[in-house]
C-alpha cells in the first residue's frame, strides 16, 4: 500500500530515495485504492525523531 504524502516533511523524500512508493495527493485522488488512516504518537527525543518517523512509515 502506498504511502500519501499530505505534506512536505524530510521524511517523505528520504523514503523515496529507500525505494518506498509516496504518492501527491493529486495522484492519489486518481488511484481506485481506499484510504487508510493511522494515527501514531511519536514521542522520541529530538535526537531520534526522524529515525524513529522513517520506522513508522516503513510499518
């Protein structure tokens, strides 16, 4: 399942570097897939925030 990027976070780009399917929204809007929602609470340390939101994404 594709992930949407609703937002223009680093960790967007660096999954699409990884190989990692990340959709616009426009482009999602065209697909027949159903939406997904997930909400998860990151509360690492500053020092681990990127990594530990790339290991979230990568669920």
């Amino acid at each position: 399942m594709p992930l949407v990027a609703h937002n223009t976070l680093p960790t967007f780009d660096r999954l699409r570097r990884d190989g990692i399917t990340v959709l616009s929204p426009e482009r999602a809007a065209q697909q027949e897939i159903r939406e997904l929602h997930v909400g998860l609470l990151n509360m690492m340390p500053d020092a681990a925030l990127a990594a530990t939101e790339r290991q979230f994404y990568r669920l």
